[in-house]
C-alpha cells in the first residue's frame, strides 16, 4: 500500500482516522489509546506490503528496547560496569547493522568476492571454493527504520536522554506509517513529547490535510508524469536517442525524483500534523543551489543530518586537519551512496559527490562565490548528470547514455540517430518542463502559497486532489522511487 493510491486514499485513511479520534475518547483525549490505534494501524499498513518482514521490524524494535534499557540500567561507573555497557551497545549496533548488511547488501558483496575468487583461481590454476550468494528481498522501508534505531540506541549510550520506557511509545516511535517506509528520518527528540501528551487542533488537521494534497500533486500530476519520457527513453534504446533527447530525458528523471521524494516527505509531513506530530521537513528547494556543497544542505535534509552526526563528528569531522577531514568526507559519501542501493552506479554516485564536495572544499566554492555567475552552468551540468549515474544500475548502459549527452565520446555500437526526436518529445512534455521548472523556484512557491488561501485556495485544493485521483483511476502511477532504498 502506498500513498498514492486509491486504497489507501479511500478505504484506510478514513478507517484510521476514525478510529484514531473515536477510539481514545472518553473525559480527556487517551494518548495511550491513540498510541496503540497507531501502532496497529501502521503495523497492518507496513504487513499490506510486507506481509513476513513486518514480524523483522517487530522483532528489531523489541530488541533495541531491550538492549537501549540495559544500557541506560548500567548505573556502575567501575570499570567493569563501563564494559557492560560498552557491550551492551556493541551487540545491539551489531545486530541493526547485521539485519541491513543481511537483506540488502549480502548478496552484492558475496558476488563480487565469488568474482575475485574465480579472477584468483583462474591466475593460480586451481579451483577456489564459492561463497553462497544468498538473495533476499529487501524489506521496504529498513534503511529508513534501522536508521532511527541507530540514532536511538547510540543517544542512549551517550546519556543525551533517558531512554523510553513504555514499550507502546518506542514501538509508535519506529513504526509510524507516515514516515516508515521512505522517511523522512526522525530522531527521538523530534516526537518523544508529542509520544506522551498531544492534541490535535483543526488548523493543524486541516494543515495537514493540505499538505498532503499538495505532496500528492507532487507526486501525481508532476513526477509521474514528466517521468514517462525516461521511461519512454529505456523503451527505445539509449543508442537510438538525439543529444538534446537524452539531454532532457535526464532533466525529466532529476524532476521525476525531486517531485517524487518531496511529494511523499510532503504527504509524510501533513500526515503527520494530522495526527498531532510536527515532522521534520526533508527538502529546501534544492535545485536553486549554488553548488554541490548547498545541494546537499537542501536535498534529503534529514539523511545528511544523519551522517553528520551519527558518522561524521564522531569520525572527528574537520576538527583534524585536511586528511582526516579528507577521510571522513570519503567514508560519509561511501557510505550514502551504499545506504542507497547495493550496486556499483550507486558506489560511483557516492564517489561522484565526494569528489566534487572536495574540489568546492579545496578551491572552486571559492571561486563559485567570486563569480556566482558560474554556479548556474555548473549546476545545470552536476544535477542531471549525477541523477543519470544514480538512474542507471547497468554500468554498460550508463556508458552509452553518456556517449549520447557527450556525442563526442567513443562509442562501441552502431547508432541510428533520429535528429528531430527531441522537438516530438519536447512538445509534448513542454508543459510539464515548464511547471516542474517553476515549483522549484522560490519566489513563485511564496507566489503560489499566497494565492492558496481563502476560497480560491480551497478551489485550487480541491482541483489538484481530484486532478490526482482522476490519474490514479486511470491508472497512471508509479511506485515511489525512494521505496526501494
């Protein structure tokens, strides 16, 4: 089940929020009873999907609670009881990490250490025994979890709170259907009163409500729309497509993946308000950045805060000298671009960032702030060009792509260009060019959310809601692209 969708729209949403409002009422809102309405409904919305994984995230969150409560329990400051807790933490970080490496990476790491077997064997003239390359399917939504555990589990050890005591609280905290399955990211603080003692008042219902509708238009009406022409694209053959086709087909699938994740954050978000949660917001206009650095300051806000400070400071940040910062930035980015996918385009895409995060650091932010003129060709070259790499999974057809947007390059393979193919295509995707353009610039969004309020902001509502549901009867949508990280 996902958010856009006509089942979750029509027959969930509703059945949850009436029993979310009917079932703790009594003399005073129950926040307990709204706790648990809570965590079962986001346990059915999660076991919808995920029928058998829904007893791993079970299973992981009672884990941690036990360990997290060990941790905190360790009141001796002997040598002894410092080791207890050391312990304590080690085997709980090693059980969240085992379970993501398990389901999402054992398989790529067996394949390329089975890889290096055979190329060794093949070098000596003997026969090298295989590890067994066991493939699962990936649970939706465990980097995303798995990272909140994390955050939980390492706050605790470091005493900067007390760790959550009612079981149903932590259980809400980690299962929480809004930002479950593909953020965003929430570390404890950010909901740990609102666990405890909440209201809902209609503005903040109706907010979000709002919210929603907009994240589903989003979703909608622009990514899955603009999306069609890269998938258009796959259909016809990399090798067969102009210069500016593949040009704009890697613009469309940079929109397609903006509209797409800040469409979901957006309807995480004012699901959330509805049920009485201030979420974080996941995205501050990142196609206006001035440079890869400001992108990423903009772009999956909370990820990046994540690795900040969960990897990066603790990794000594650039506290210590250039090399080690050097380091640490090498090992944020290696990671980021794993925590995305168990694929080398993702390894590369990773590394792509890191380089440029270097040279800005080095020398070319400078010069971006000299003469910020600059900053628009070169961001106009990073954000397509890094999406193509994160896009294309096939090394061998990301190679050919690259031959069509740099012509110049050697290409392997026979091509029978159709010269005009990007006026075709241009027509009749104009449209969507020209409104993903002009929502990812700030001026006309202020524009825009003045114009949405009163009557004629509750007319255009209703228009992008219906205009959604009209789509998704047809059958138009996609699932979210972030889903599968």
């Amino acid at each position: 089940m996902v958010f856009s969708s006509l089942e979750f729209i029509y027959f969930f949403v509703p059945v949850f929020l009436l029993l979310y409002f009917l079932v703790p009422m009594g003399k005073r809102w129950n926040v307990t009873a709204a706790n648990a309405v809570l965590f079962g409904g986001s346990l059915f919305f999660y076991a919808s999907g995920e029928p058998y994984y829904v007893f791993l995230m079970l299973a992981s969150i009672l884990i941690n609670y036990y360990f997290s409560y060990r941790i905190a329990g360790e009141k001796n400051l002997s040598l002894v009881g410092k080791r207890r807790r050391k312990r304590w933490f080690r085997i709980v970080v090693a059980f969240d990490l085992c379970m993501l490496f398990l389901f999402k990476y054992a398989f790529f790491f067996s394949h390329i250490i089975n890889q290096l077997l055979f190329a060794l064997g093949q070098w000596a003239g003997v026969e090298l025994p295989y590890l067994p390359e066991v493939s699962l399917v990936n649970p939706v939504g465990i980097s995303f979890y798995t990272f909140q555990m994390l955050s939980y589990v390492v706050d605790v050890y470091y005493r900067k709170y007390a760790p959550e005591r009612n079981i149903l609280c932590m259980g809400t905290y980690i299962s929480m259907f809004p930002q479950l399955i593909a953020g965003p990211i929430v570390v404890y603080p950010e909901v740990r009163e609102q666990l405890h003692e909440r209201r809902v008042k209609a503005e903040d219902f109706d907010r979000g409500v709002k919210t929603f509708i907009l994240g589903l238009g989003a979703k909608v009406l622009i990514a899955n729309r603009i999306g069609l022409l890269w998938t258009e694209l796959e259909r016809l053959g990399y090798e067969s497509i102009s210069t500016p086709l593949a040009w704009m087909g890697s613009w469309a699938y940079s929109f397609q993946i903006y509209f797409d994740f800040y469409g979901y954050s957006l309807m995480a978000v004012g699901l959330g308000r509805m049920l009485g949660f201030r979420l974080p917001d996941n995205f501050r206009d990142p196609y206006v950045s001035r440079s890869a650095t400001e992108f990423w300051r903009r772009w999956h806000i909370t990820l990046g805060r994540w690795f900040k400070e969960y990897l990066y400071i603790p990794l000594g940040g650039s506290r210590k000298g250039l090399l080690r910062t050097l380091r640490n930035i090498f090992l944020v980015w290696l990671f980021t671009g794993l925590w995305h996918g168990a694929d080398w385009n993702f390894l590369i895409w990773g590394m792509l960032f890191f380089v440029l995060l270097m040279v800005e650091k080095i020398f070319l932010g400078k010069c971006l702030k000299k003469l910020p003129v600059l900053s628009v060709p070169y961001m106009l070259l990073v954000i397509p060009l890094s999406w193509t790499v994160f896009a294309l999974s096939d090394l061998k057809r990301l190679g050919i792509y690259f031959t069509r947007l740099f012509p110049f390059l050697p290409a392997d393979y026979n091509s029978n260009v159709s010269r005009g193919d990007w006026l075709r295509y241009g027509q009749t995707y104009l449209l969507c060019f020209i409104c993903a353009i002009l929502l990812c610039i700030p001026p006309v969004k202020r524009l825009l959310s003045k114009v949405m309020r009163g009557v004629p902001g509750t007319i255009l509502y209703l228009l992008i809601f219906f205009g959604s549901i009209y789509f998704l009867a047809q059958g138009l949508d996609n699932p979210f692209l972030y889903y599968r990280f």
